[in-house]
C-alpha cells in the first residue's frame, strides 16, 4: 500500500484540516477531528491551535490573539458566519490545490457533489477492472497499479485505518482514474516532447464531469472512459486489430522466413513456399491451408510416398499463393507484383511482437488527434501516402499523394486552407535553391532558360542571370513562370504554416503509381486536386444562388494570369503520420516508417510513467 498512499499524507491531513477548521473557528469540531485523524487526546479547549502546532504554526496565545482581531472592520458584523464546508468536501479541495492536475479532480468531486466515489470493495474493484482493461487501448496497465489499489483499500478498511486514512485511499483512486481518463483522451506521451516536428497542438482536456460523475455513481467507471474513448471508426478497428495480433502473439506467432538473398517468382518450387504458406495464413489467409496434409505443414518431414508428394506439391509457389502475397504486398505499401524480393522478404520477417507495438503506438497518435477534429477537415497521411476530404454526412473523398523525402521532410502541422492560387508561378524555396538551382546553373548557364525561370532581387525586381555571379549570387530569388512545365501544375492549395509547404497540382502524375511516394520536397502533391478543389468550392456556397463549385473552378481556370480565389469559410487541414491503418474490411495496413518516427513514440508510451502522468502518488 506504501506505493499508492502519500507517506506524508497523515501530515498534510492534519495540516488541511487544521487550518481549514480555526479559520473557520469551529474548535469544538476541530477537536473531534483531531482525535479522528489519530493525533493523540485533543483538549477541551483551543483545539484549533493545537492543530496549528501539530502542522508547524502559531502558539495556542498568539492564534486566540489573532482570532479576535481578524474581523475585517469593512464587513457587516452583523452578517452571519459563513457556514464551514462539509469535511470530505474540506479535505478534498484543500489536497487538490497541491496536486499536478488537480483542478480535473476537483471538477469530479464537484459533479459527484463531493460523495464518496469508492465506498465499498465492489466499486474499487470496478475500477481496477476497467483500468486493467485498459491493456486494449495499448496503454501500460502498470501505469495506473490497479492491484495496488485493491490491497490499498483492504488494509485500510481491515485495518480500521482513521477517516483521513481511508480518504487518502480514496483520492489515490480516483487520481488514477483521472490520469487514464487524460491518457485516453490526449495520449500518455506529449507529442511535441519527443518530436520537435510535430505541430499539432493537443485540444483542451475537456470531458463531459457529469456524465462521468453518473457512471461513477452508477458502479461503472468502465462506462467513464468510454465516455473519453475516441469514437472515430479507425480508432476502434485499430483496437480490434490489436486484439487479434495479441491472440496470434499467445499462440506463439509465426516462424521467419529462412534467410535468403533469393527472388521468389510465380511457378518457382522451393522448401520456403511452405513456410511462406504458413506465414500468410497466420494473418487470415486460412485458404491456403486447405488441402495441404497437416503433415506438411507442421514440418514434419518423414518419409513415405503420400508425405514427399504432399511436402513436393506444397512447395510450389502457385497462382492462390501468390494472389495471397499480392494482397499482403497492397497492405504493406510493397510493389504488387508478387514477386517475393528483399522488401517483401523483410515485411514478411516483422515479428508478431514489432507488428503489436506499431498499432499500439499509432492508438496513441490517434488519441493525440482524435479530439482535436472538427467535422469538416482535409488530413494529408504522411506515411500513407493519401488525402481525405471528410465532410459531415457525406462520403470520404479520398486521393493519392506523393509527399517530401526523408531528408526534406513533409512537416506535421495543423492550419487552415484560405485560399488556391491558379496558373502559379514557382519562387524557388530557400533550401532547394540552394542545394539543386545553384549547382545546376553553375553546371548548365542555360539551365534557367530550359526551365522558363528569372532571377529577382529580394524585393521582387527582376536581374540580368548573366550579370550574376552564381557563385556568390547574394540575396537573389528564383521564379519559374506559370506554365506545363511549371512543377506546381495549374493549382495550390494555401494554408499558412512556417514551412511554406501546400498542397499542389504536378505535371508529373506518373510517380502516383508508385507504391511508396516520399518524392518531394517537402510539399503535398496531390492526384486529382481539381475535384479536391471542387468539393471545396461547393462546400463553401452559402445559398443555392451561389455559383456550384464546378462553375466557380472552370471559371478560375479560365481566367488568364496568376491569381488567388479565397475561400470564405477556411477549412481546417491536418498533415497526419501514421503507420498502421485499418482497411473497410478491417484488415490492417502496415506502412513503412519513413521517417523513422516510431522507436520514439513507443519508447516513450512504454516507459513507466509517461509525459501527461501525475507525479508519483
């Protein structure tokens, strides 16, 4: 019990109510609660003071003294006394202004009307089951020491511990209880801790306290982070997910692949199309299986005539084989080809283990965004490599993107989308001037010729390129014109941000076929971002007299020369990453971790403790 009661609670009990009862100068009271708390035989009289001693305060003399001159003399003497709080109530706010997040438990209490949550065995033991449950959310279980509470609890009702005793126990519980209502609502880690790139702010810790105080009252704090639970569709399938990858991992997961610098193709005979089988129907590919002798799969490899024909017929890597891989390769952002070559050997050879972690960690990116979303919303997935346009009531618009490089990476960010920019020009951004512009000029002086680009002075004024010296250019710009071979195509998408990123049309739509797309420079570029920009203009009509959103596009298209459309109502936009998604079937996609963000955030949720804990209690 010592890890979940304050050893220097009994102080701090006698400290609160101390104070709280000679301020309000029921000594009489004081006294009774002196000897409640344990703190030896109070006396008949100045009681109060005895109190104040016990915490470190004033002589008995001095707090008689202080008490008859305390009246303010700008307050009406005849008003009544203020009448003192009830003693839960009293201890309960006094210990909430010393406590990290102590204003949410104090908003609790407030909706409980400063009851007891956990008055008898059964209710406790409701909350170390709904906090043991919280493994599904891939939370640490032993952040929240649900066992501990239940022995706390036992001693200090088998042990006839004093009121205050039995109040410590019960804040302890509810402190933890709180903590897992933050960490489902925010996530455990705070993102911008260990990711100096992301910028997405977490929303305001805002649950609905009554109805939470209701289940509470109800015996269900299992109902009381439901409450707080994110509710998207993705979060729930990801937790589906999990459980399914836990029950293969007790079921001892899979075996790897043997090692081999081999290319596996359709029709090809090897001894691994067994274990390959195998693999692919662990993840639920049970067709596979039929018609194979158990004997074969199992690795038994006797002899006999039956045996060597089944084991002979099972290591052909035939068309249902390979369908199987093609559809693995879909889910694993992998060239669909079915052809098994190194990267789909590697995908192949994740462990059971790696795969529980990866959708444990990407819950908690989910609980970081969850509550932050509106209902109308653009989200760019970065390591998915997609966009979507969600609306209420309306299907998902969907696209592919192709998005920047591990070494110019697409930032993590929330704004809002203002306005499109149609027929753009191309200010060279800083980073790419100088690491591609410059040395190409230096190489090709009619490289900015071949590319329809000027040379401008910082403010905007255009420079003779053969008057400047590419090797110490100074404070120079570069702009390409608008036109087909403008890399932005005919549209841009603007939201403010620091990066000076946005999304953009491209005259290069062949790199959408790939499967893996992190090509750029650090911009979004979008498959399709006429529709997107279409949808857009439609949902900003504010009456049917307003032009549809087809007409207001063609129209901008139409017009000649560089110029901005501003949207009136500004939609927000998140540019999100992630490396687990769940299909419509509910099957999970596994994406490569291109930026190498993952160790950080499960080394962080696994960590005891976490970033948004309370301090030790």
């Amino acid at each position: 019990m010592g890890d979940v009661i304050d050893r220097s609670g009994r102080l701090l009990s006698l400290l609160v109510m101390g104070l709280f009862l000679v301020l309000l100068g029921v000594n009489g009271v004081a006294g009774a609660w002196a000897q409640a708390l344990g703190a030896g035989t109070a006396p008949q009289t100045g009681q109060g003071a005895t109190l104040l001693e016990v915490a470190g305060g004033d002589s008995p003399g001095e707090a008689a003294s202080d008490n008859a001159s305390a009246v303010d003399p700008g307050l009406d003497a005849s008003l009544p006394p203020a009448a003192p709080l009830p003693p839960f109530e009293a201890y309960v706010r006094a210990a909430s202004e010393t406590m990290p997040h102590g204003d949410e438990l104090l908003r609790l209490y407030e909706a409980l009307g400063f009851r007891e949550a956990w008055s008898d065995a059964e209710r406790m033991k409701a909350l170390a089951s709904a906090l043991e449950g919280l493994e599904a959310d891939g939370l640490v279980v032993d952040d929240y020491r649900p066992a501990a509470l239940s022995s706390a609890y036992r001693e200090a009702h088998e042990a006839a511990f004093s009121e205050a005793g039995r109040w410590r126990v019960e804040l302890a519980a509810t402190k933890r209880l709180v903590l897992a209502l933050r960490h489902l609502y925010l996530g455990k880690v705070d993102p911008a801790r260990i990711d100096a790139d992301w910028e997405i702010p977490l929303p305001a810790f805002t649950p609905d306290w009554s109805a939470i105080a209701e289940a509470i009252s109800n015996g269900d704090p299992a109902v009381a982070l439901e409450l707080v639970r994110p509710g998207q569709s993705a979060y729930r399938q990801l937790r589906e997910g999990l459980a399914r990858y836990r029950r293969l991992q007790a079921a001892g997961g899979w075996a790897p692949l043997a090692s081999s610098s081999g290319v596996l193709r359709p029709g090809d005979r090897a001894p691994e199309v067994i274990a390959l089988r195998r693999r692919l129907a662990a993840l639920g590919e049970l067709e596979l299986l039929m018609g194979v002798p158990a004997t074969a799969m199992s690795g038994n490899t006797g002899e006999g005539d039956t045996l060597s024909a089944g084991l002979a017929a099972d290591q052909v890597y035939d068309a249902q084989l390979v369908a199987a891989v093609k559809r693995f390769q879909w889910r694993h952002l992998l060239e669909v080809d079915g052809v098994v070559g190194p990267r789909t050997r590697a995908a192949l050879g994740v462990s059971v283990n790696e795969r529980v972690d990866q959708i444990r960690l990407n819950l908690e990116r989910l609980r970081w965004l969850s509550h932050a979303l509106p209902a109308r919303y653009v989200l760019v997935d970065i390591a998915g490599y997609d966009v979507r346009y969600v609306r209420p009531s309306q299907p998902d618009w969907q696209s592919r993107v192709v998005v920047g490089q591990p070494y110019r990476r697409t930032p993590t960010l929330r704004s809002t989308i203002t306005h499109m920019t149609f027929h753009p020009t191309w200010t060279v951004p800083p980073t790419i001037l100088r690491e591609d512009v410059l040395p190409a000029v230096r190489r090709d002086p009619f490289y900015l010729v071949r590319n329809d680009m000027r040379v401008l002075d910082r403010r905007g004024r255009p420079l003779d390129p053969w008057q400047v010296d590419w090797w110490r250019p100074g404070p120079i710009m570069v702009q390409q014109r608008a036109g087909p071979s403008n890399p932005l195509g005919d549209l841009v998408i603007r939201f403010p941000n620091r990066h000076l990123v946005y999304l953009h049309d491209t005259p290069s739509r062949s790199l959408f076929e790939r499967a893996r797309r992190p090509f750029s420079s650090g911009c979004i570029r979008v498959e399709g971002v006429r529709e997107l920009v279409r949808l857009l203009f439609e949902d900003d009509r504010v009456s049917q007299g307003d032009p549809s959103g087809a007409a207001r596009l063609n129209r901008a298209l139409e017009r000649a020369g560089t110029h901005n459309v501003s949207l009136r109502a500004p939609v927000p936009l998140f540019l999100y990453y992630s490396t687990v998604q769940a299909g419509a079937d509910g099957r999970l996609f596994f994406r490569p971790d291109v930026y190498e963000r993952d160790a950080a955030v499960l080394s962080a949720l696994v960590k005891k403790g976490g970033e948004n804990m309370f301090d030790a209690l």
